[in-house]
C-alpha cells in the first residue's frame, strides 16, 4: 500500500468521517450500562410474615432450583408481606437461557399461597433513573399523586423519553370500612360484602352478534370507579324486597393503601417523578427536554405553594465528566505529539499523532458495533491508550527515517523500513493486547463495570497496527530525508530544537550508557542490575507488606449525594422511625453548618437539597421493575452537597461530620452514612450460621464486642432480627364442636384485620384495589383481637377466645439466606488511615473467629462484603494472568524460536511493579483494585521494550556481531526509541496523574501504574535485560560446553609428540562449538 498514492489516504479519510459520525451516534452515559450474572426473582405476599414466607415461598423456590446447572450462589432477602432471591450463576454462563430455565421451573411449583401475587422473575442490569423530579409543597398527598401523575403523562409524550414512573407515594385504594355492629345487626359476613361487591362491580365482553355485513359486539357494563358508585351497591336483598347497601353497613373511603410512607424535600411534602433512560436514548436530550417542560409548560401551570425542582440529575455529572476527560485527553496528546517533536522529525511526530486520530476513530467504529457507549470509564481508556497506542507509529517511523537516512528512496525506506520492523510490531501488540485480556476476566459488578477499559485498549491496539503498517507507511513515503533537503523556515527552527535534544541524547548514548553498558555487561559485574532489580522488586513488596503503601481494595467515586439509610429495632412504630429520620435530617443541616463554617466566605453553600423518605429503603424501580423494601421501621436522608467541580473537599469529609452529628441513636438497629457511588461491599462483613434451632444471637453479640475492641473499626451493625411481637392463634379442641376448622378462623381474622380483596380496576394510569376490613379504630389493640366474631357454618357468632388460644409471641421483621441456610451478617466501617482491611480481616480470621468456632459447634463462617469481591477478583484475575502469561510466552518463544529468550524478556514484568508501587509512594496514594488492573496492563507494555532489545540483539549476533559488543551496539540503538515510546506513555495520563479534580480521583491509581510504571521500569529494563541476556548466553554457552565434553571425542591417530600439544586445543574448540 506504501506504493499505491491513492488508496491509503482513502482508506484513512472513511475511517475518520465514519467514526466521527459513530461517536455523534453514540449512547453517551455516566457510567457503562451492563447486564450482571444473576437472575432476580421476586415474590409478593401481602401480610405475610418473614417466617411464612420463608416456609412456603422461599424454601421451595430454592428446592425447585437446586437442579439447575451453573448456579454459584442463591441469596435470599425476606421482609414482611415480600420475598427476593438473587441467583447468580458462574461467569460464561448464558444470562438469557438461564432467566428462562428459573422462570420455567417457578412456574411449575403448585404449593404457593393463594394470596401471594404471581413471582417476577427478571435480569437485572444497572440501568439507572437518570433524573428525579421532586414535586414538593405544601399539599395533600392527593394533589401532589394527581400532579405527578399529571407530569409523568406529559414527559412520555416528549419523543426523547419514554419510561417515567412516579414514586416515593403510596397507592390509591377504596377501603370499605364495615364495623362490628354492622356486621353482627345484619348478619353478614366479610367474605360476603366483598362477594356482593365483586358480583357487582365488572365489565365482560358476551360474545357478539354476526349479520352478513357486520359483527356487533355484546358487553356487559357494570364497572365502578367512585366512592359514589360504590356506596350504591346492593349486598343483600331480603324477601320483601327490602335492599341493604354498601353505605348502611360500611363507610367507604376513596384514597390510599393503608401503608406507612411518606416523603418530603427540603421540609415539604413532596412526591418523586423518576425518568429513566431506555435503548439508545440520549441522556443529554433526555435532560434538555425534561427541563424546558418544566420550565415552560408544567411549572408555570401548578397551583399556589407547589414546585417542581430536578433533584437529582444524571446529565451534569455526566457532562462535568466527560469535558473533564476530554480535557485530560487532548492534553496528553499534546504532550505526546510536542514529545514527538523534539526528537523525531517533526512530519514523523505529525503523522504518528494522526495515526492516534485515526485508530481512535476506527475504534468508535468498532465500539458502536459492539453496543457500547461513550461513558467515564470508556473515555478513560482512550486517555489510557493515547501513549501506548503511538508506540507502533514510533518504531516503525524511526526506522522508515533511518533506512532514508542511508540513503534508500522515500518508497524504498517506507517499505524496506515497515518489512524489518513488522513481525517484532505485530508480536509486540500482540503480547499487549493479552497483558490486558486478563483484566476482562474480573467476576461480578466491578467486573462488568470496568470491563470498558480494557476493551477500548485493545482495541486500539490492534486497530493502530494495522494502521502503522498499512497507512503510515504511506504517509511518510514521499518524505524528502536525504542529507540534501532544506525545509522551511519553521522546519529548520524546529530542527535546530531536535538537533540540540539529539545532541544531548547522543552524548548520554556515547559516554554514560555505554560506560554503564560496557560495565554491567562483563565478568562477574553482570551480576550488579540483576541484584539491584531483585532488592528493588524486594523493597516494593515490603512497602506493600509493611503499610508504606497503604491497600484499599476499591476507590471512592466522588459524587455529590451523601446517604443516611437508617433502620429501626423490630417493632419500632412509624411515628418513632420519622422523629429519628427528622432527627438525622436535623444533624445533617448542621454537618452542613459546621463545613460551611471551616470555609472561605466566598464559597458555595455546603448543602443544596435534603430528600427525605420514611417507610422504604433505597433502590428498585425502573424498567426491570423490582422494588425497595419497605415497612415502617425504615427510612432513608439523601443530602445533596456542593458539585464536586467547584469545590475543594471530599464528599467523605461530609459524610464524617454528618456521623459525628448524628451520633448515638436510640431504637436504631442499623444507621449507615454513605457517600459511595459503587462499592465493593462493606470493609468488614462476617456472615455467621447456625444449625436450624440455635440460637445466634449470643454469637452475635460476642462478635460485636470484639469488633468494637479494633482500632478503626466503627459503626458496627447486623441483621440479627431480635423479632417482633406477634400474636398466634390456635385453634381449640372446642372449635370443632362448632364446626369451625383452622381456615375459618384464619380467613374470617385476615379478612378484618388485614383486608379481603373484593376486586380491582383501572383508573387512569392506577391500578386500584378495593379492600373490605374493619375500620382502624377496631383493629389497633389485643382486645379487637379478642372482640372478633367468628361466624359458624350455622351462621351463629363466637367470641374468637372461644374458639382459639391467643399466645404472645416474636417473630422476625426480616430473614437472609445464603444457599439454603439462614445467615446472620456482622458488617462495620473502617477508618483506613487507622487500619486497612487486609490488616483488619486477617486479624478477625487468625485471633477472633477461632475463638467463637470453639465455643459454638456447628458455627458456619464465612467472610463477604468486599473480602468475598477481592477473593472472587483476586481469585479470577490469577487465573486470566497465568494463561495470558504463557500465551505471551509462545507468541516471544515463536519470534525468537526458542524457550529461553523469553525468559530473558518476560523479566521486564517484575520490573514494571518496581515503578507502579514507587509512583504510589511518591504520590502518597493507596495500591486499589485499578491499580492492580494498570499493573496487568503494564505487563505488555514493558514487555514491549525488551523485545525490540532482544530482537535487536539477535540481529547483530546473527550478522556475526560478538555477543557482547551486539548487546551493547543493541541496547545504544534502541535507546532512543524505547526512551521515547516510554515517555509517550507517560506523558499521555500526566494530565490524568495531576488533576486535582475530585471526580477523576478514583482513576489516578491506574493511570499511576502505568505511567510511572512504564517511567521508571524502563529505566531499570535498559540496564537490567542486557545483563539478563549476557548471563543466559554465558549459562547457554557453559551448557552446552559440558553437554560437548560429556560426548565421546575421536582421537587422531598423531604421533606421541604432537599429541601433548594438540589434544588441549582441540579440546577447547569442541567445547566452544
């Protein structure tokens, strides 16, 4: 192609103008979307305990499931009236057949309650509500529903939306309130109120009537939708024809759910419109459009006293990110393309910058095809790749430069120059492109959501190649370079620049490397790197062990909403968990307070918004439906602070104050302050199990107090369900005298104190249900309980204390299990500039967990949270990097057809941690998980420089170059290019490594990695491989002298005198054959 004037520069030019129209295309989102390997399935069943659940949803759900192939682990989470399990399956496992096995084999258990609703069986993903709407003033809850029903009709009909849900409000409900009295003055039953009531209360198609030219249908119309309509219901009409309604027997009341919940923001009652973005809709436009309604059509139309504020809102985070990244990007090329300039011609350091423009754009090209999109985390890995992708342009311009410069014609040099360079490019890429497959390997959530990087890495690398060896090549076949050329004015200017770099590049090549070179290649001084990459590579693992270099398995995500999620102890009223919500809320305006006190006058307020709900937890909704949990000891405070662009102080300095503030709380069983955007789990996390019938809450106990003895360790809590007070009936032996059996009593109990369910419709876009229960007043003590009437089959009324025994007793407000067995959880935070959670875990392992095993036989351990992810990463990610390091084996043992140079080069790896761990210290910056992923991905780039050192070197040799003189000729040669591919690298993520920006905090790790990773590795490599090569090739050489003397030698027939002479030498050359 270096030949042909046409067909390159057609080829780049498509590729361009086709990924710059892909890019415009693309989904642009915050984070990744990703689909996990699991399959949730969700089961309702209203009223129900957490132990009836358990007994007959939960434990067969888990028996009908066993027989399914690949399942890892089933997770079950039980709370009141509601049942979840979680079944995630090992990776590779097909996510879609899976859902429609669990489904089947759900629908085939027969043993489910009546009254439970159907199970759900959904794939969850991490699609996320990319704007909340709060809708909040001083109104009913009915005005605030029907606006943000109002709202969320008006958004779906906008073309960039099309998912919209409103939430944090209870459900509309008719309750036919019927009384004692009433029951008992007309002899009815609740069964039959509400049977009256459904027979009454219907629309059903009846067929139709056909004629030779039209069909007309037939429909019976009965349906009621209003207080009114209801109220006029017949329940009975006696002989005479007397009729009795629904209004002489019950009070019915048009409104809402009797469930605790209730929500408010910034201290007014409010209701929340959640948008969510579907397919490829564009969050931007989403936002845009979702403001200018508001702004102009549905604000101005609300009443007196109400608003409508964007709460929370995706698309400035996502924004505020991406220019950020776009920023660090350009400028890292910039740097690279002025680095390109010193030291290379300055069309050569043109072209190899086109050369990133336009693998980045054939990638885009790619990208789309595969589905994904431009997020933070893709963004960071063309940043990533800017340095290490122009490595390819680099050698092979170099090398194109010098064949002109020895005279060959500007063809001649591209095609010669590309021809010599190719096959260590390609197997250089190569080895790249497999050092990183390993980090696609990494199980779960942060697997899934990381998973960009390395994909956009490699493919840009195998994308520049083809580039640098089919485009570039033509690029700088019509470059003059001969001696003869005379540039512009700005060519020479530029010139005499790169002359005086040269010039200095030239006499540290000639006299201090060479003198080095010349050194440490000789004798016994081969030994000297080799001992010092050993104590270097010793010293960083000791930094490591030793606490130097602080661990912390995951970063933080700078983000600008902190969260109180706050639990009761079992049975806490609803009043209680909202004087205790309000109290948090309380602290947290004072937490805000106490930060904006400790900053300039000038800066922006600490605190923008508080959202407050009581009676739900966090989570659920969206398109894959789900729910939070609720109930009434429940509730959650998000505090939204100061955008992290402009101010100066980390989200956990907040979310430590708040804590301070908050303080001890009476009756509060779980409070957790957050400010974590995606964690790997909770720091400590200790689940404990116990044969069913022991009791585990002394193990508990034991654990927390050995907890609280650890320095670091705080907020300490579990799942430990002390229980509830319930009451259990059982029926008498007398009963059956009355012809009552265990169903009556239960159903005529549930049926006024719960509610029976008479029927359903829609109205609008609710559907509502009409519930038949006695009213509030008569079911709020034990002694309503003991009032209740029990109808015999007879039709005569019992006091229930006849008929059944009425016992105290506890039971659970929530139940997690973990494959079959129930499991307590024991979770705390941790101070990690007290104590990392390595330090804090093994201490828990080794001296605490012994102990409490002795005394508790049977006692089943186990360690989640974030342990379990960094076992399950650390387990996967060594598996992936020992089949990537052999195959980087066989494609170095292929190049150099033999087993031992690969050794030689593969050495650079270690070398390359030398580096990672020193930039880490020199930025005072823990070691985390992307720090482990830039280390893998370090490998192939490291390993890079000693190949062309090598190959180099069998060059010469094999041009009969003694080895010595070839390894130093070799490592001189090489210099430049291998200083300056390593100071691309580097120079492309420093703009990343200094930001100060707290949003791009939690990626500086692996940037760290690699460039001073490849910095300062590649300085110990120039000195390090030459004597590695020097002592395989003295090793090589005394084996096979042994292997020569061990074999029988043919003696010369010579004379007696001849032989004393001769027989030593011919000894010595067969030895050094």
């Amino acid at each position: 192609m270096a030949e042909h004037p046409v067909a390159s520069n057609l080829v780049m030019v498509f590729v361009v103008i086709l990924g710059a129209i892909t890019a415009l295309g693309m989904p642009q989102k915050t984070f990744p979307d990703f689909t996990l390997d699991t399959v949730s399935i969700s089961v309702s069943y209203p009223g129900a305990s957490p132990s009836e659940i358990q007994e007959s949803i939960v434990r067969p759900i888990e028996d009908q499931l066993a027989g399914i192939d690949g399942i890892d682990s089933i997770t079950a989470t039980i709370s009141e009236g509601r049942g979840g399990l979680s079944v995630s399956f090992l990776r590779g496992s097909d996510i879609d057949e899976k859902t429609k096995e669990i489904k089947n084999e759900v629908d085939r258990i027969t043993v489910f309650p009546e009254d439970a609703n159907d199970p759900v069986v959904v794939q969850p993903n991490n699609s996320s509500r990319i704007l909340e709407i709060a809708l909040h003033g001083n109104a009913s809850e009915t005005v605030l529903k029907q606006e943000a029903e109002r709202l969320k009709s008006e958004l779906i009909m906008l073309d960039s939306i099309s998912f919209v849900e409103v939430a944090n409000t209870r459900d509309y409900e008719i309750s036919i309130e019927v009384s004692r009295d009433a029951l008992q003055s007309y002899g009815l039953t609740m069964n039959e109120i509400a049977r009256a009531i459904r027979q009454n209360s219907l629309e059903l198609p009846g067929g139709s009537i056909g004629t030779d030219t039209v069909s007309i249908p037939i429909r019976t119309k009965g349906r009621n939708y209003t207080q009114a309509d209801f109220e006029n219901i017949v329940v009975r009409t006696d002989n005479l024809g007397g009729e009795i309604y629904v209004r002489d027997v019950a009070t019915v009341i048009d409104g809402f759910v009797d469930a605790d919940l209730t929500a408010s923001f910034n201290a007014e009652n409010s209701v929340s419109i959640n948008v969510f973005r579907v397919g490829d809709e564009q969050i931007l436009k989403i936002v845009e459009d979702a403001r200018n309604h508001l702004d102009a059509s549905f604000v101005p139309s609300l009443g007196p006293g109400l608003n409508a504020t964007i709460w929370q809102n995706d698309a400035e985070g996502l924004q505020d990110r991406v220019n950020l990244l776009v920023e660090n990007a350009a400028l890292g090329l910039a740097l690279v393309v002025l680095c390109l300039a010193l030291f290379l011609d300055i069309r050569l350091a043109f072209w190899s910058a086109v050369g990133i423009g336009v693998s980045f754009a054939a990638t885009f090209i790619v990208l789309g095809a595969l589905d994904l999109s431009i997020n933070q985390i893709s963004l960071f890995g063309f940043i990533l790749a800017i340095g290490i992708v122009v490595d390819n342009a680099i050698v092979v311009s170099e090398n194109i430069y010098q064949k002109g410069e020895n005279g060959l014609s500007p063809v001649q040099a591209a095609v010669k120059g590309t021809q010599r360079i190719a096959i260590p490019v390609v197997f250089s890429t190569l080895t790249t492109i497999v050092a990183f497959w390993p980090l696609l390997q990494l199980p779960g959530t942060l697997g899934k959501f990381l998973a960009d990087i390395p994909i956009v890495v490699m493919v840009v690398l195998a994308l520049s190649l083809g580039q640098a060896l089919f485009i570039l090549p033509r690029n700088l076949s019509s470059l003059d370079v001969s001696p003869d050329y005379r540039p512009n004015l700005v060519f020479r200017f530029l010139g005499l620049i790169r002359s005086a770099v040269n010039g200095l590049l030239q006499w540290i090549i000639r006299y201090p490397l060479d003198a080095i070179l010349r050194l440490t290649t000789k004798g016994f001084a081969i030994l000297i790197p080799i001992a010092l990459s050993v104590a270097l590579m010793m010293g960083s693992v000791g930094l490591l062990i030793h606490g130097y270099v602080k661990f912390n398995f995951f970063p933080s995500i700078e983000t600008d909403f902190v969260t109180a999620s706050i639990e009761m102890n079992d049975g806490t009223t609803f009043a209680m968990t909202q004087r205790v919500a309000k109290d948090v809320q309380s602290a947290a305006m004072r937490a805000g307070k106490t930060m904006q006190s400790r900053l300039p006058n000038a800066a922006p307020a600490v605190i923008v918004g508080v959202n407050m709900v009581v009676g739900k937890g966090i989570g659920g909704g969206g398109p894959n439906g789900g729910s939070a949990a609720g109930g009434a000891t429940l509730a959650n405070v998000v505090v939204q602070i100061t955008d992290p662009t402009i101010r100066t102080w980390d989200a956990k300095d907040f979310e430590t104050v708040w804590r301070e503030e908050v303080g001890q709380v009476a009756s509060v069983n779980k409070l957790t302050v957050s400010a974590e955007l995606i964690g790997a789990g909770d720091p400590v996390a200790v689940e404990l199990s116990l044969p069913e019938g022991q009791d585990i809450t002394p193990v508990v106990a034991e654990l927390r107090e050995k907890l609280r003895a650890i320095p670091g360790v705080f907020s300490i809590r579990d799942n430990n369900s002390s229980g509830r007070l319930e009451y259990e009936l059982e029926l008498k032996d007398e009963a059956r005298i009355f012809g009552i059996t265990i169903e009556d009593l239960a159903q005529q109990t549930r049926a006024g104190f719960f509610g029976v369910e008479a029927t359903s419709f829609q109205r609008g876009a609710d559907n509502v249900s009409v519930n038949v229960r006695f009213p509030m007043e008569q079911r709020d003590s034990l002694s309503d309980l003991l009032d209740t009437q029990i109808r015999t089959s007879d039709g005569y009324l019992i006091p229930l204390s006849t008929v059944a025994y009425v016992r105290e007793g506890l039971a659970p407000t929530s139940i997690l299990r973990r494959n079959g067995r129930q499991v307590t959880t024991v979770t705390a935070d941790l101070d990690v500039s007290v104590a990392t959670g390595r330090e804090v875990n093994t201490l828990i392992t080794r001296q605490i967990l012994p102990l409490i095993k002795d005394n508790n036989p049977g006692l089943l351990v186990d360690l989640g949270g974030e342990q379990r992810t960094q076992g399950d990463a650390q387990a996967a990610l060594s598996k992936a990097l020992g089949i990537a390091l052999f195959i980087i084996f066989a494609l170095l043992a292929l190049v150099f057809r033999s087993y031992v140079q690969p050794v030689v080069v593969m050495f650079a790896i270690p070398l390359g941690l030398i580096g990672a761990v020193t930039g880490h210290l020199i930025l005072d910056i823990p070691l985390s998980l992307l720090s482990i992923f830039g280390i893998i991905g370090l490998a192939g780039v490291v390993i890079n420089n000693s190949l062309v050192m090598v190959d180099v070197y069998n060059e010469f040799i094999g041009k009969g170059m003694e080895t010595r003189e070839a390894v130093i000729k070799g490592t001189k040669q090489r210099f430049r290019p291998i200083l300056l591919t390593s100071l691309t690298t580097f120079l492309g993520v420093y703009p990343l490594i200094m930001e100060t920006s707290l949003q791009a905090q939690f990626l500086i790790p692996l940037a760290v990695s690699i460039g001073y990773g490849v910095l300062i590795g590649t300085l110990i490599i120039v000195f390090t491989v030459p004597s590695i090569f020097m002592a395989q090739h003295h090793i090589t050489s005394a084996i096979k002298a042994a292997i020569a003397l061990s074999k029988p030698q043919k003696v010369s027939h010579v004379k007696s005198d001849e032989t004393s002479l001769d027989e030593p030498e011919t000894i010595r050359l067969v030895a050094a054959e």
